[in-house]
C-alpha cells in the first residue's frame, strides 16, 4: 500500500525517479515476502502484489504452502491510466486481474459487478462490501455561527470529474438560495470552481472526518459507466456514517445501499438533484431524520462489526481444506 504522499505522486506527471524509487522499495517488500511466504497460512492480495505488468509474485504465492486470497473493489481490469501516468500506460497489463483470479484459492469481490466478472475464471467467490467503522466515523455536533447548508462532496484528484457532473444543478442551488449556501470540495487543493466560487482542498487522512463533518448534505455524482458499477460506495458510506445525508448516483451498489427517501436519495436527472437539494436545504429534521438512517444502515450492513464474522467463516473454511 502507498502513503498518502506517495500515492499523490502518481497522480501529476513527471516525478519519475520519485516513482521508481516507490517501486524499487516495493519490490523489495515483495522479494522479503517471497522468501517467507511459506510461514503463512493465508496470504492475502488487494489488488495486486506489486504495480506493473508483472504476475510473478502472484504466481509464487500461489505455490506456496498458503492458501490466497484475491480482493478487489474497483473495476480495475479496465484499461484506465491517470493522466499524470500516461507515458506509462505501457505498464499496466489489462489481463492481469483475470490471471490473479484465476491463481487465486478464493477472491473477494466488493460487490455484485465485481464477483460476476471474477466468476468467469474462478468458482470460489465471495462479495464482502466495503466497510466503515463506526467508533471512529462518530457523527460530531456541528456549532454554526449562522443557518447557512454546506454542500460537500468528498473524492481525488482522479475523481474531480465525477464533481463536475453535479455543478449544472448546484449552481441552479446557487442561484436559488444564494448566501443559505456554501460548497466544500474535498480531494484536489488546486482544483478552483468558477461556477460556485469554491475552492478545493486537500484530502488530508488525519483531518478527514473533521473535513467531513463540515458538510451538511454529501452528494456521491457519478457517470453510468463499466468503471463506476464496480465503485463500492465507500465516499457515500462515510458521509451516511456520519449522519450526514447522502445523494448518491443510482449507479451500481449505490443502488443496493440506499433506500430512497429513508436512509438517503438516488437522483438521477438534473432536476432531481435540484429538487432534492431543496427539500433537504430547508428542511432541517429531514436531514436529520435521513442521516440517522443512514448511519443505522452502516451499522448494521457495512460497518467492521457486520462484516467481520463473513472475513472470519470464509478464512476458517480455506484453512480448514488445506
């Protein structure tokens, strides 16, 4: 896994020393891993065991006296690079998720999207959602100076393009409630909004829930593409664990995770976006009446504690047929 530093780097062109240096660093890890790989009982790979074209540490795992556990949550065997990668397209082997699952005694998929392509290649799937938890997403009392409704959306730097399908209805939210209204978007410091007047920050891991629970309403805007249907909801998730309500495209397990109207709202065109932002920009006890919901809802269906007995059962199953 990359820090939060490094994981920015790959994000802007250049910095390509600072990027084989990760990648050297990284395969030493893998090489220490290799060397050792037999002590284990369960070796575990998100995503893949190191970056590039390569499966070779892949396929030694997969030789060793362990047992592998294959886990994604993105549709990452589209052909999708960062435009700050693009000379280095050539790196990244599209065939390379389907080998992994294929060498894989078990995989882990985030959601329905995601197990159907792995079951192309491999019997043994089980679909574990992303997960939150709770003791530390703690809805915090918000103390506002006056009665203005934050907007917020949370993502990348790879991902302010999913913002930039929401500003049409906001700036209609803009035009229509002028000061009520404010905007926070988390995730690109350099990213400025003409249109709303906002500028972005940083994303920033130990500020992230007090970044978060600035926001009144959290809108999770995403295209309905192959890529999207194999997101598993997470920005959406932490807004609802924070009783914050959530506006989520009704695109893939966005669909699965919110009931409409209850525990948080799915709008699909423009006009139901402004419509829903209205409602809930005027309506303080909807707000709270939907974010209680969906906190419930991440409770109980996606947090640590729902999840942990489905990670526990199938590791005991895959040890227990060694």
């Amino acid at each position: 896994m990359l820090n939060e530093k490094d994981d920015k780097i790959f994000y802007f062109k250049g910095n390509y020393f600072k990027k084989r240096l990760i990648y050297i660093t990284a395969l030493l890890k893998r090489t220490r891993n290799w060397a050792t790989m037999n002590k284990y009982d369960i070796i575990f790979i998100s995503r893949e065991a190191l970056m590039g074209r390569s499966v070779f540490f892949e396929k030694k795992f997969a030789g060793s006296n362990a047992k592998v556990i294959f886990d994604f949550d993105d549709a990452i065997w589209l052909p999708l690079v960062p435009d700050g990668n693009k000379k280095l397209a050539f790196l990244k082997n599209t065939a390379k998720t389907e080998t992994i699952i294929r060498l894989a005694d078990l995989v882990f998929a985030g959601n329905r999207y995601l197990a159907d392509y792995a079951a192309q290649f491999n019997k043994h799937i089980a679909i574990i959602p992303t997960t939150i938890d709770p003791n530390l997403y703690i809805p915090q009392k918000k103390e506002k100076k006056d009665s203005t409704i934050c907007i917020g959306w949370s993502g990348s730097f790879s991902t302010i393009q999913h913002f930039l399908m929401a500003i049409p209805a906001l700036k209609k939210i803009k035009q229509r409630f002028g000061p009520g209204v404010q905007f926070k978007i988390i995730g690109d410091p350099n990213y400025y909004c003409i249109e709303l007047e906002t500028q972005g920050v940083a994303w920033k891991a130990a500020s992230e829930i007090e970044d978060l629970s600035e926001i009144d309403i959290g809108i999770m805007p995403l295209p309905d593409d192959e890529w999207s249907k194999g997101k598993c909801g997470l920005k959406g998730l932490q807004y609802m664990a924070l009783e914050i309500p959530a506006l989520m495209s009704p695109v893939g397990v966005n669909t699965e995770i919110i009931q409409y109207g209850i525990n948080g709202y799915l709008p699909g065109k423009e006009d139901e976006w402004v419509e829903i932002l209205s409602i809930l920009i005027v309506d303080k006890q909807k707000r709270t009446t939907i974010g209680k919901a969906g906190r419930q809802t991440v409770i109980y269906k996606y947090s640590v504690e729902a999840v942990k007995q489905q990670y526990l059962d199938n590791f005991d199953r895959l040890t227990a047929s060694k």
